[in-house]
C-alpha cells in the first residue's frame, strides 16, 4: 500500500504518517464510501486501529494504486462504538 504524504493539508504531528499507515493495514479496518450527492471526487473513510491501538479515523481518496489522506484524527466516542459493533458483527 503506497501513500502520498507530499502537501497534505492537515497536521502530520498531531497523528503521525506512520500510525495512520498502521490504522490501514489493520486486519479490521473499516472503509466507507460516505452517502453525498456533493462530492466532486470519490472520498472514503477509514476506520482503523495502529499497532499501539490509537483509533483513527481518516478521510482518504484513492487512483487504486496511492493512497492520499486528506485528514486524520482519533475517532470520536461514537465513531470508536460503530467500529467496534461492526467488527463484532463481522467475527
């Protein structure tokens, strides 16, 4: 999985390039397309976990060959509640 770090338009020392990598590669990570009428390009969601476990939720888009966050963030209370019931659904 290639990603594309060059500009990103969000602060990459708030969560680093690295976890949010990790939060990707998580074996029970979740990706969205999201429900919008509005969107001039595909953009999706990745709910994720990093090997130290930090939930992060990512909004990304991609050509199917790199990957380039548009934002990054530790997932809220409720984004953290959806990611776990929709893994124990999916196990």
């Amino acid at each position: 999985m290639e990603f594309d770090w060059l500009d990103t338009p969000f602060n990459l020392k708030a969560i680093p390039p690295k976890e949010i990598e990790e939060s990707f590669e998580d074996p029970f990570s979740l990706r969205i397309l999201p429900d919008t009428v509005h969107a001039t390009a595909a953009r999706y969601f990745n709910l994720g976990k990093s090997m130290a476990g930090r939930a992060i939720f990512t909004v990304f888009w991609t050509d199917g060959k790199a990957y380039r966050a548009i934002f990054a963030r530790d997932m809220t209370p409720e984004e953290a509640h959806f990611y776990e019931r929709k893994n124990a659904e999916l196990t």
